[in-house]
C-alpha cells in the first residue's frame, strides 16, 4: 500500500491552519468569572467594591477596603450549548484535476464544548491600618472543544484544547481616606492541544504527473481527496510560561460612592511543544513546534454608590485592546514559517446591576451586561465561533458566622447568531451557520475571615 507523501510544506500549512482559531489563544475566549461575588452583579462594579479577596484579580487596590485578612476558594461551571450548520462547505479541484467543485460533507456541531470548571483561590493578608498584601491563582482564559470525527468543519478545526494557570501576587496601600493604590504581577502558564484535520490533497504537493496518478488511485480516486476517511490529523500540543502587570486605584470622591481604575498588561506568550501529522497509526511528519501569540491590554473602570444603607448601584465598563492580537507567528526549529494575519477589532464590555442588604448577614445582587466580540466575519472559525453576547446574573452572599461566609451565583448568556466563511491552505471552504449559542455558569466560593 502507498504511504501518503505529505511533503514538509503541506504539513506546515496544516499547523498554520490550525493555529488560525485565536481564541485557543484566549482572543475571544477571555473567562470573566474570576469573582463569584462579581458575577452575581454580571461583574457590574467589580473594580470599585472590594468586596472579597477576589479583588486581588479584579482591583489589587480595593484591598484596602478589606478590614479583615481573609481567604476565597471556588469555582464556576460553565456549560456552552450551540448549534454549527453547514452552508454548503466546499473545495476547488486543481485545474490539472479538472477544476470542478466538490461538497465537503460531514456530521454537523451540535455542543461541542464540553462543561468546564474554572478554579479561583484568592487571599489577603492585612499587614497594617493602610497596606495589604495579597495572592490569586485563577485561570482567566480557557477553551474546551471537540467535534465528533467527520464534522463537517473538520479541516477548519477538529479538537480545542487551553488550559492557563494564572498566579498573582499583589499589594495595595491606602494612600489617604480616599484614595488607594494597588498593583502586581501576573504569571501564567498555558497549555493547548489543538488538533484539524488535513485533506488527503495536501499529499499531491511536489508529486510528478505519474506519482500524482498513482497517489489519486490511493485515495480512491478524486473524489478521495477531500474526504473524511482519507485524512491526516495535525496536532500541536504546546505550554509555556509568561509574565504580565495590573495596576489599580480606588477613588472616593463622597463617602457613598467608589470609582475604581484598572489595567492589566498585555502578555505575550510563546509556548514550545510538539507537531505531528498521523494518518491512522502512522506518524508522517513529527518535529519541534513554537507559536507566539499576544493577549490583549484590558482597561476597566467600575463604579458602586450606595444610594440607601440598603441599596448599591453598580457600573462598569472594560475596554479589550484586541487589536494588538493582529497575527500568529509559527516556527519550527529557529525558522519563521507563518505570520498569519488575524486583525482583532479592539472590543468593549458594559455592565450594570446592584447589590441588596436584605439582612446583615444576606446580600443580594443582579446584573446584565453586554460583551462585544473581537472577532471579525474575515476570520472567524469553528474553533471559536464568537458572537455579541447578553448576560442576565443573580446571586447572593450569606455570612454563617462572623469567620466563615457563602457566595453563590448563576449565570444564562446569550451568545448572538454569526456565519463562518474560512478557507484553510489545502483549499478547502468551511461554509457555516452558528445558532442557539449560549452559556450557562453556575459559581460558589467559601470565604474563611482571619
């Protein structure tokens, strides 16, 4: 039986599509569920309360506001619900094979993402009347996906994979009865495994008109050359470690109100790991892989004002400098292969919502907030197939004792319908339909006062 001679620069082409989904990267994929007190308000207000330790990611400087030295530990559960139809996915044949166009046909999306866990573990220590010092280990991006073998979309993308470790290490000082500082520094490790699969066609690349014959015959003839049971797999699986800043003020400018400023670095990773094309249990190609991405800058300011004893009204925007996530640069053994554009659009989110002292030892909180996707019609994928989003939250706080307290909330967003029209390097034209895009996250955190 005739090995498929995938050549070296087909098997780069394929790495290149594969990496071509940013959000594996955390592009459009950024978890906010980082506080659970926050999402409870749809993290409404979350850089201006210093509510719980959970500040340590979301304000360093509303430490400050903590008169106790306190711990968080919990998590939230995110489970993604979508539909992904094909609109009639397709690949032109080579002129010398004919030039025809033949239908790239498979099983449809449905859920793809499996449920996911997001950890967080936050702590403050109070040194003093004014300074406070703090830690966090969260996971502020993720992405889990899978389509079944035979999707459709399967040379756009099969298997996604990013898991991130995120430890912060912070500190904040009150600088006067107003006015607080805080800052720190972020260090993250990622690690993907992502997976597309790559068309028998890509194994013509270098052939002679007689070893094309012979390869096309392999595969069962032309119509072998874009179909599932032909294809090779391309894996990376790579992880690296990175370093970012934050820095954050608070600002009171009446004792009813809090004004709070943040900013988080970008963080440019460059993962290391290995590739390989396998076509059953044969590994064609295997070799050293590096990509280098770039997360955005992120700006929030939030506001809280407590109009009653009873009542806080809370605000926040976040401004997501995407743009600077503008390609993906792939090399192998020291040498640049690609620089895939992908021209990110810089974003923003707006949330309000409020918080309800139903008793002292009960607080209730809701909130809405709409996130607006850094994705582009030019580059969107099956990947990520990133739409606006709609969030509608509720959740509530409850002290057990003076030292221990609950927090609770849920979460429905609603993910906005949007169309894929990606070609990857071996030709083939993913034509998709995303609906019923939503998520659902359900969070609790225990909080243990010193």
């Amino acid at each position: 039986m005739m090995r498929s001679p995938i050549s070296r620069t087909a098997a780069l082409l394929a790495l290149t599509a594969l990496v071509m989904a940013p959000s594996a990267w955390a592009g459009s994929f950024y978890i906010q569920e980082q506080s659970i007190s926050g999402l409870g308000a749809a993290n409404a207000g979350q850089n201006a309360t210093g509510f719980d330790a959970s500040t340590v990611f979301t304000n360093p400087a509303g430490m400050t506001n903590l008169t106790r030295s306190q711990l968080s530990a919990g998590g939230s559960l995110l489970m993604l619900g979508s539909k992904i139809r094909d609109d009639g996915s397709s690949a032109r044949l080579p002129a010398a094979l004919g030039g025809s166009t033949v239908a790239i046909t498979g099983k449809n999306g449905d859920n793809p993402n499996a449920p996911a866990l997001v950890p967080a573990t936050y702590g403050v220590w109070v040194v003093n009347d004014d300074l406070r010092l703090g830690f966090g280990v969260n996971a502020p991006f993720g992405l889990v996906g899978k389509y079944e073998e035979g999707f459709f979309g399967r040379y756009n993308s099969q298997k996604s994979k990013l898991e991130t470790l995120n430890i912060s290490l912070a500190g904040a000082y009150k600088v006067s009865p107003k006015f607080s500082v805080g800052g720190g520094i972020d260090i993250q490790r990622a690690r993907a495994v992502l997976t597309t699969a790559v068309p028998a066609i890509a194994g013509l690349s270098g052939l002679s008109a007689a070893q094309t014959g012979a390869y096309i015959a392999s595969v069962g003839g032309v119509g072998g050359l874009y179909n599932s049971n032909t294809d090779s797999l391309f894996r990376v699986d790579a992880n690296g470690w990175a370093v970012g800043a934050n820095l954050g003020l608070t600002w009171k400018p009446v004792d009813e109100l809090t004004v709070g400023l943040t900013y988080r670095s970008r963080i440019k990773h460059t993962v290391e790991g290995d590739l390989a094309l396998v076509r059953g249990a044969s590994a064609i190609r295997s070799g050293p892989a590096e990509i280098s991405v770039t997360t955005p800058d992120i700006i929030g300011l939030g506001a809280a004002w407590r109009v009653t004893p009873k009542w806080e009204l809370l605000a926040q925007a976040n401004y997501f400098h995407w743009s600077n996530f503008d390609k993906i640069d792939i090399k192998s053994n020291g040498t640049t292969f690609s620089a895939e554009q992908q021209d990110y659009k810089n974003s923003y989110s707006l949330a309000l919502g409020f918080n309800y002292k139903l008793t002292d030892a009960i607080i209730l909180r809701a909130g809405t907030q709409f996130d607006r996707t850094p994705t582009t019609d030019q580059h969107r994928s099956t990947r990520v197939p990133d739409g606006d989003r709609i969030w509608l939250s509720v959740g509530a706080s409850y002290d057990v004792t003076d030292n221990i307290s609950i927090d609770a909330a849920y979460a429905h967003i609603f993910v906005q319908d949007v169309k894929i029209d990606q070609v990857s390097s071996t030709g083939a034209r993913t034509r998709a339909s995303l609906t019923d895009g939503s998520v659902d996250i359900l969070s609790m955190a225990l909080r243990y006062k010193f």
